[in-house]
C-alpha cells in the first residue's frame, strides 16, 4: 500500500512536470520582445510544445511497460532539467523553439508517473491514488499561468524555466531515493516497434478504451474552450481586468479540481458510471452560470468550480477504468488514452479563440455546452453496452459502469 506521504510527492512531481507545458502562455510577448521574435513565430513557442507533448505520449510513455519505471522516471526528470535550462538560457529564437519542442516531449513524464502511481497501488485503492496523482496534474495546469506571470513580473520570463529546472532536478533526486526500484506490475518483453504497434491494437480490442478515450476528447475540449478563451472577456469592458487577476482565477479552478478526487473513491466502491453521469450533467450545466460571465464575477466563479470538478471526475474515472482492462499495459493504455485528451485540448482552444473573434463570449459558451452535452449524450446512450473491469471492491454483480 502506497503511504500518503508517496502518493502527494506523486502528485507534486506531476504538477510540477505538466506546469511547464502551460508556463509559457502569458510570457510570449515578453519572449518575442528579448528575442525579436515576429508574432507568427511567437506563436509558434506554445504549438511546438504541444506538439512535442502529444509526441512524448506515443512515442516515451508506452516506455513504462518494458522497463524499470522508477529509471524511466529518474532519467526523463533528469532530461527535462537540461530541456528547461536550454531554453532559459536561450540566446536566440531558434534555441529557444528547439528548447520548448523538448520541454513538451520531456514532460509526459507525468503520465508515467500516473500509471507507476496506478500500479503500485492497490486494486481496492487504485481509485483514490489515481484521484490524488490526477489532482496534481489538474492543479499544476490551472497554477502554472499564475505561477509564470507572478515569477516572470518579479525576476523575468528566463528566471521561470531555471526555478522549475531547478524544482524538477530535487524532484529527480527525491524519487530516487523514495520510489520502489521494481514496483508495480512486471515490464513486458515486448521490442520497441512492438511497443507501439501494441498501442494501436489495444484500440481496436478493447471499446472500454475507446469510449473512455473519446469521454477524454469531449470533457477537455470544453476545458480547454474555457480556459484559452476566459482572458479575453476579462481584459475587456466592464473589467479591464490585469494578467496577474486574471491567472488568479486559476487559484479558484483549484478548488473544484481538488474536490473532484472524491471521484476516485467513487470508482473504488463500484460507482464509475454513476460517477461519470454526474459529472457530465454537472458539466453541461457549468454553461449557464458561465454565460453570465461579462455581468457576474460571481457567477463565472461558480461556473468554473462546476467545470473543474466535472472534469476532473471523469479524467479520474477513466484512467481508474481504462488501467484496470491490463494493469501490464497500464502505460500504454494511459498514453495512448492522453493523445485523445490533447486531441480535445487542441480542438477546443483552437475554436474557442478563434469563434471569440466572430461571435463573442456568447458563442464560445454554447461551443463549450455543445462538447458538455455530446459527452453526456455519449454517456447516455452506452452506458449498459459495454462492461467495465472490476476496479476496486464492489461486491459481486454490482455495475461499475461505463
């Protein structure tokens, strides 16, 4: 059994390591002024290390299941201390992209650490070490802008990567020393080619993954159409709010996402698909206060506890499901399951900004119901079809859900 004090450190290396995805959105103009950057390839820095992200995903996470995770883990920390000092030392734009390409790539080691969290933990506790390791990945997201727009005010936009570089190398040092050399499940013999094949084709075997994989798609892309877009109606009239008040809102996001780890209990006692109704209607209805957004801070603050914690619930439920069909493949299965999820991320940003520019915050709020309700509607209509693999201790013929 994983003692509280491993699964926070679990946590604080996963928020840590995803926060740096997400540190450079409110530096680009500083950025692009030091390095005489052109607006275009500005823009470039944050597209480069999602897409870096999205490969690390595919290509470093499935890594979990053929060899010593606690190495892997040690070895990418290591890594993405040498990525973020690149870039904080970076004398020209050229180093500096190269620099965030390898940042992203580099810090799904997040993910590695969610499936080691999931396979050493035990079946009947699986739910809530996923629920707390998942928190801080939620938290390090929401904290990250506010985190880097704070520093950056205070020390300049270079000082952010070296403080996180120098939090990730500790981190590397800590879970040397804490975590298990060969903990959870055993690697699999599988060569590298393999490995990635055998991604592929736990898709096509198992629609538990896909659904749950497509639940991913729908919940972040309404995430994410809140969160690229909330700034905008903020730094407008009747606010005229500041950067640093506007990444505050993230402190309370916070809030919802850690009260979603009651999810993960949940999931342990046999109430997955209960959990995920829940948490889509809870979703879908986080609209409507949301759309009071430009006449009511109160009522944009409701809305996005609502977001938070609905999502929350359901990335946790999954990856509690979507582990449990074969704790052997558990990183793959978490790999594979994240590319949907930056899929949706990427999907809801790009239209949430660009239908602002159009449409108003009006519009970018039906956007975000319409992903709500096509998750709730999705959940709806397969929620008997598909038969869930026990994950905690529901007693025997109690549904887990879908």
């Amino acid at each position: 059994m994983l003692s509280r004090g491993v699964v926070v450190l679990f946590a604080v290396a996963c928020g840590t390591a995803v926060a740096n995805v997400y540190f450079a959105q409110p530096l680009l103009v500083t950025m692009g002024h030091d390095l005489a950057m052109s607006p275009a390839l500005v823009g470039s820095v944050v597209t480069l290390t999602h897409v870096g992200y999205g490969l690390g995903l595919f290509l470093l996470v499935p890594l979990g299941d053929v060899t010593d995770r606690k190495r892997l883990v040690v070895a990418q920390l290591l890594l993405l201390v040498a990525a973020l000092t690149v870039v904080a030392a970076a004398p020209t734009a050229a180093t500096l992209l190269v620099g965030m390409a390898a940042t992203g790539l580099l810090a799904v080691v997040t993910q590695t650490l969610v499936a080691f969290a999931a396979s050493l933990a035990p079946a009947a506790a699986r739910g809530r070490v996923v629920g707390a390791v998942t928190s801080g990945v939620v938290t390090g997201i929401l904290l990250a802008r506010t985190v880097s727009g704070l520093v950056a005010d205070l020390a300049g936009w270079r000082s952010v990567y070296l403080l996180s570089a120098s939090l990730t190398a500790l981190l590397a040092l800590v879970l040397h020393r804490v975590l298990p050399r060969h903990g959870g499940t055993p690697p699999t013999p599988l060569r590298y080619g393999q490995l990635l094949r055998s991604t592929i084709t736990l898709f096509a075997r198992e629609r538990l993954l896909r659904l749950r994989a497509l639940f991913a798609l729908l919940v972040f892309a309404a995430f994410s159409t809140l969160w690229s877009s909330v700034a905008l109606p903020l730094s407008e009239a009747p606010y005229f709010l500041s950067h640093s008040a506007i990444g505050a809102l993230g402190l309370i996001g916070v809030a919802g996402a850690l009260a979603a780890s009651v999810a993960g209990r949940l999931n342990d006692r046999g109430l997955s698909g209960r959990t995920t109704g829940v948490a889509l209607a809870l979703l879908t209805a986080s609209w409507v206060p949301l759309a009071f957004t430009r006449s009511s801070l109160w009522a944009l603050c409701v809305g996005v506890v609502l977001l938070d914690l609905a999502v929350q619930a359901v990335h946790v439920t999954n990856q509690t499901l979507i582990h449990a069909l074969h704790p052997d493949a558990g990183s793959r299965l978490i790999g594979g399951y994240m590319v949907f999820y930056s899929v949706g991320s990427a999907t809801g940003a790009l239209a949430a900004t660009s239908l602002y520019t159009v449409a108003g915050w009006g519009a970018v709020c039906a956007l975000g119901a319409a992903f709500s309700c096509l998750g709730l509607l999705l959940w709806t209509f397969t929620r008997r079809g598909v038969p869930a693999p026990a994950t905690g201790t529901a007693p025997p013929g109690t549904a887990h859900g879908r």
